[in-house]
C-alpha cells in the first residue's frame, strides 16, 4: 500500500513540474513565427484594401491593398502544437469571415471569425472518407465544398444553407474530384472536375447539366463576370468562353503557349490574364478570344512558377509564386515588382547589436538587414557563394564568412560590402574579440587570424585536418575552435592550442553561458545500429577543460544538433533538424519543445528577446515591434512635410509625424550627434496620407538627435533633444 502511495505522490509530482514547466513557458517564452519562404497557393482580396495569400501552413494578410503582407499566421495545428501542412484553397466571404478546405488532410474544412488571424476546425458529420479541394460561400448561410471520394476517386459536393452548422450530400455525376467551384447566387452555379467534364446547376445542387471539353483536357478555374459571361481555364493550352449563361461554349487557344496554366482571372467582360508554370503571364482584351504574352518564359526552374492571381481592377493585379513570393502590377501587367519578397534561401545565422537592428545570412549568399526587430528585411548584398557565419561588433561593422574561403565585410551598416578569398576551404566561423582582432575556422583544420580587421590573414597551426565548426573566445585570452570529433583551447590569445578528442563526435555548436558553464552540442555518428546517430548536449564547469554529458536525445533520421543558446541563467534552447528543445532549470533537465521547425542557429541580445532561423527562411523571434506607424490617410494630403517631433525633449518616448503627398518608398532614419545612424524607424512604400510613428530611445544616452525624412523627391532632417 504504502509502495502504491509512493507511486502515485511521485506522479502527481511529475505532473506539477511538467504543467509548472509550461506555465512558465507559456509566460516568458512567447515566441511568434514572423517569417517564412514556402511555396504560395490561392491569393484573394475581398475589397481594395483586404486580402491574404496561403502557403498551405500558413497565411499572410493585407489591410492596406498590398503594400505590406503580415507576419505568418498558422491556420491549423494538432492537439501536440505541431503545424499541419495543408494544401489550402478558399472562400472570402468579408472581411472577417473567411471559409477554407485542407485537401488530403484532416480536418477538411476550416473556418475564420477574424479575417484569418485565428481558424477552427468545422466538423461535416458526413460518412465515409473524403478529402475537399475547393469551397464557395455565396452567403453567410449558403456554401458548396467540393472534393473526391478516396475510395471512388469520384466527385464529392457537399452543401450547407446554416452556415456550416450542417452539411448535406449532393449527387453529381462527375467522375474525378472537383477543380473549381463557382456561383452566381444560391441557385446557380457551375463546377469543374479534374477530367474533361464541367456541370451547371440551376436549383442549388439538386441536379447536375454534364458539360465535356472537346479537347478531353483538365478543367480547371471557373469564373462568371455577370449572369451570361463566363470562362473556364482548359490545361494546358485553351481557354473556354460562353456568352449565354453556358448554352453554348467557344474554345479558344491560348498561343504561342504550350506550359501548364495554373490561374485565370477577368476583371471585366474583356480583359483577363492567365498565369503558369515557367512565370509566364497572358493577358486578353477581347474576353479571351485573342492572347499576348505580358511576362516570358523564366526559366525551367520550378521556383519560377506562378500558381494564383487576383486583380482588384484593370490596373492592379497580384501573382503568388512557388518560391514564396507576391508579384505585384499597377499598369494591367505590362510591369511586375515584388510587393513581398521575404529573405530567401536556409537561413545559417542571425545577429543584432541591439534589439532593433540585425542581421541574417543565408545558404544562397544573401544578405538581409532589419530596422524593427526582425519584424522587415532588406535584401543588402548577396555573395558568391554560401554564408555561414556572421558577427555584428556594432551598427556598422558587422563581418561574414562563407564556403571557399569567402570574407565579407561592411563598415557602413551594410550600405556597402567588400566580398574577399582568403583560402579555399570553406570558412564555418567568423568570431572578432575587437573591432580588429579576430578569427575563422574552416574544413580541413584551417584556422586563420588577423589583427587588422581583416586586410591580412595569418594562417594558424591547428594540429589537426578536421573540419572546424566554431570559433569562440570567452575573453581576450580564451577561446575554443570545435570540430568534427575534436575540440581545440587556447589560454594565450591563440598562440597554442590544446586538443580533446571527441571520438565519433561531429560538434557544431559552443555557447558561454558564465565563467562556471559551458555547453557543447554534438552529434553521435557511426553509420550503424545501434548506436544510430545520438545527438548529445555536454557540460563544462571548468573552463572547457573536461566536459560531461548534460542531455542526449535519440534520433533515427540522423537529425542534427545545430546550436544551444540561453537567454538568462535558468532558460535555455537546442535548435535541431527535427525540433526545439528547452530547460528551464539551468540544464537539468530538458524537454522537447516543439517538433515541427528545423532551427539552425538562436540569438539572444537582452533577456528573453531572442530570435531563431532555420530552414526555408524561418525566423521567429519573441521581440514586440514597439515602432507604432498610425496611418491617417483618410486626409486629402497636398504636399510633402516633416514635423517637430513631440514632446520634445523627451524622455524616453517620443512622436514623429510626416505627412507623403504621392505613394512612393518612405525612409525615416535616427542619427547621433555626430552624424551615425543609430536606428531606422520606416523603410517601406507607403501610400499618400498622413503618419505617425513613435521612437524609443531607452537604450540611448542623452543628447541631441537627428531624424531624417527621405520620400521621392523630396527629404527634411529636424533635431530633437533626449534628456534622462
């Protein structure tokens, strides 16, 4: 009996750790997903200002007609936490209810209150197993889904009139899963399968008039104009086109085609465009009779396709691309330009000098600069081959090392960039104890030193060939390079190095923690079983001279370890191929966080304001974007202009005002005394009207400052006193 209490009372125990341990993380630890470069899928606005773009995972947002595009917001995620991929396409009923189906996955039918920042599962209570590729809402009442049986592989159509409270089948008599579904009210409606065949309904779903194609070609999009005019997009090649509500229908050819065309869109009863695979763009001014090509062929690279369209009228049109982009037009597509464009590539590194500015690199070469906390990037250089390693000394210089020996250096906060080859290997490392000082490892035991900011590189004898994953000094005189199965320390600036074996050991990452620990990540590899490839994270409290195993975690897809990282004396984070992993206890214990990111590398600048990347662009970051910009462009705005600022001095907060007469690309720029740029507060375009955006200056010294205004045309600086 008294066993059995025992057992119980260290259960209950367990439980209140477990359920303390994500109290805690649910209130320090509020990371927010802020970037990521998948593949974009449908693209819709339902007014000029309102729209959003889905990727399958994740939505991206716009309330002020495409200007600026949200951070990403999850649609669906499994009682574990864990993102569900999802093939997404859906209904915009308003500006805050949005419909949506899930393809392949469950559930198969979703739903938004809030215009797409939070989304529900809708459960049909329909028998049998379906999955659903398409929905339309005609009203808040009345809505169409469609699908395929995935038995039958046949049509699904299922129907509400409740609002999705309940859903009713409707036979069809189309042979392969729906493509399209579009109605002109609740009555009549049209609907396109994956075959040949296409069907009109008159009487809301009950029966079904079969249409085939003559060219026994997919079906894809349907759209009606108005109650007579309506086409269907034929893949690949050909366009249907009906003038009498679908009595009749004319096929025309979309030449000199001959690429698989993925959306069509009119805006009118004459002009429409077609997108597809390759970046090509059609467009027609006779209701599709006639095509010209607007954008060429881009290359065989499917990173090149263009997968959905939207125009809000014949001037301005959107296109989502498979490499995660938004084209944008505001000439009826004679022109395109990225209206979002986030940083591209698996991110390897990421580094602020203060909570506002940062950089990231990126396996492409890139190189992204933010102004807001990670909030937006722009694209500052991109090198000749892959980055790896990056370190920011302040807001001006900052250096990179790369594959093939590559070193990069900015002295002008990323303006300008000096690319240089200091060797063949590739350069896994960068560290600089000083703006001079400082050292990169790379393959094959190469370790090099310079002590003029990088004009000349000493090569270091490292006593080894083994690949070297890192350079870290803890102070002037200490430091570590680690490798594979090897770890290299100095305790006289570099001048010799001790080595210890790490047997079977790929290391990848070291973090100093304080003057008692250290933390080593490393990952077991034998190519065998067992053991099959252990990822370990050890511990030293000696200065690194021995070292104990602190965590291990067993993964059979020979998923890396990539970094360890903490943001204050108990927190602290493991990035890995297959996850995030935390403990909040100092490394006593740790426990896996999530399953579902792919994280390369963590960066903390102050308590619990840190940033993670990772692959496909990844970045989250728990850092509230202070910088207010309040919009007031409902005034008519006849000139441009740059007021004092207010309160002025201030202490720490204060407000800076503009008004922008055309729409045009805004920079709102903050300088010392001496001329440094010490932060950007606007880089973006912005649309005619009145602004308002706040500063703090809390991690500035008192003093005199400046702020810039930069627009087409026309720039104003004004001077404003902090005073502590």
């Amino acid at each position: 009996m008294k066993n059995t209490l025992r057992k119980y009372l260290i259960i209950i125990i367990y439980v209140i750790q477990f359920l303390f341990s994500n109290l805690v993380l649910s209130q320090s630890s509020d990371w927010q997903l802020i970037h990521i470069r998948k593949p974009l899928d449908q693209l819709k606005f339902i007014s000029q200002s309102n729209g959003m773009v889905f990727d399958g995972t994740y939505a991206h947002k716009t309330t002020d007609g495409g200007l600026t595009w949200s951070k990403p917001l999850i649609l669906y995620m499994d009682i574990g936490n864990n993102v569900i991929e999802n093939s997404l396409k859906i209904s915009y009923l308003n500006d805050q209810i949005v419909w949506g189906v899930t393809g392949y996955n469950n559930p198969n039918l979703i739903k938004s209150t809030n215009g797409g920042i939070n989304w529900t599962s809708i459960n049909t209570n329909l028998s049998g197993y379906f999955y659903l590729t398409d929905v339309f809402f005609v009203n808040q009442n009345t809505g169409y889904a469609g699908g395929s049986d995935q038995y039958t592989l046949k049509a699904k159509i299922i129907k509400t009139t409740n609002g999705g409270l309940n859903w009713t089948d409707l036979p069809n008599g189309l042979n392969s899963r729906v493509m399209s579904i579009y109605f002109r009210n609740t009555m009549i409606g049209w609907i396109t399968a994956f075959n040949n065949q296409f069907a009109k309904t008159t009487d809301g779903g009950i029966t079904y008039e079969l249409f085939t194609n003559s060219s026994g070609q997919s079906n894809k999009e349907v759209q009606f104009i108005d109650s007579l005019r309506g086409w269907i997009l034929v893949d690949p090649g050909s366009i249907l086109r009906t003038t009498n509500s679908g009595l009749n229908w004319a096929s025309y050819n979309i030449t000199p085609g001959g690429f698989n065309y993925n959306d069509m869109y009119f805006a009118d009863s004459l002009n429409g465009w077609i997108c597809g695979t390759y970046g090509e763009i059609y467009h027609t001014s006779n209701s599709g009779i006639n095509w010209v090509v607007q954008r060429g062929y881009q290359g065989g690279s499917p990173y090149s396709d263009l997968y959905s369209m939207y125009f809000k009228d014949l001037n301005t049109g959107f296109i989502s691309k498979y490499s995660g982009d938004i084209l944008k037009t505001t000439n009826g597509g004679n022109n395109w330009f990225y209206s979002y464009y986030p940083p591209t590539g698996n991110i390897t590194s990421i580094k602020f000098c203060n909570i506002k500015t940062g950089w990231i690199i990126s396996d492409d070469g890139s190189i992204w600069k933010s102004f807001n906390g990670g909030f937006n990037w722009s694209n500052q250089y991109t090198a000749q081959s892959t980055l790896n390693s990056l370190i920011v000394i302040d807001s001006q210089l900052v250096y990179c090392s790369g594959n093939s020996g590559s070193f990069l250096k900015t002295t002008n906060s990323g303006n300008n960039w000096t690319e240089q080859n200091i060797g063949s290997n590739n350069l896994n490392s960068i560290f600089f104890i000083n703006s001079n000082s400082g050292w990169v490892s790379g393959n094959n035991g190469d370790l090099k030193k310079t002590t003029n900011a990088g004009q000349n590189w000493i090569t270091i004898n490292s006593n080894t060939n083994k690949n070297l994953n890192q350079v870290l000094f803890i102070n002037d005189n200490t430091g570590f390079v680690i490798g594979d199965s090897v770890i290299l320390k100095s305790i006289n600036a570099g001048q010799n190095w001790n080595i210890l074996s790490f047997i079977n050991h790929k290391l990848t990452s070291i973090f100093f923690q304080n003057p008692q620990n250290l933390f080593l990540t490393g990952n077991y590899v034998t190519g065998s079983f067992p053991p099959y490839d252990w990822r370990h994270l050890f511990k030293s409290t000696d200065f690194g001279n021995t070292w104990v195993l602190n965590f291990s975690s067993y993964n059979t897809d020979r998923g890396y370890f990539n970094t360890v990282c903490f943001s204050d004396s108990l927190t602290g984070w493991i990035g890995a191929d297959d996850g995030i992993f935390k403990t909040n206890n100092s490394g006593t214990s740790w426990y896996l966080w999530n399953s579902t990111y792919s994280i390369n590398n963590i960066c903390f600048k102050e308590n619990n304001i840190g940033w993670m990347v990772g692959k496909n662009s990844m970045i989250f970051t728990t850092y509230e974007n202070t910088v207010n910009i309040q919009n007031k462009n409902q005034i008519i705005v006849s000139n441009y202009k740059l007021f004092q600022n207010y309160p002025n001095p201030f202490n720490p907060k204060t407000n800076i005002k503009y008004q922008i007469k055309n729409n045009s690309f805004v920079s709102i720029k903050i300088f010392d005394i001496l001329g440094k740029e010490v932060e950007t507060l606007v880089n973006e375009k912005q649309s005619s009207g009145i602004y308002e955006v706040s500063w703090d200056a809390s991690q500035y010294p008192s003093g005199v400052y400046f702020y810039r205004l930069i627009t087409d045309g026309f720039t104003d600086t004004k001077k404003m006193i902090l005073l502590k």
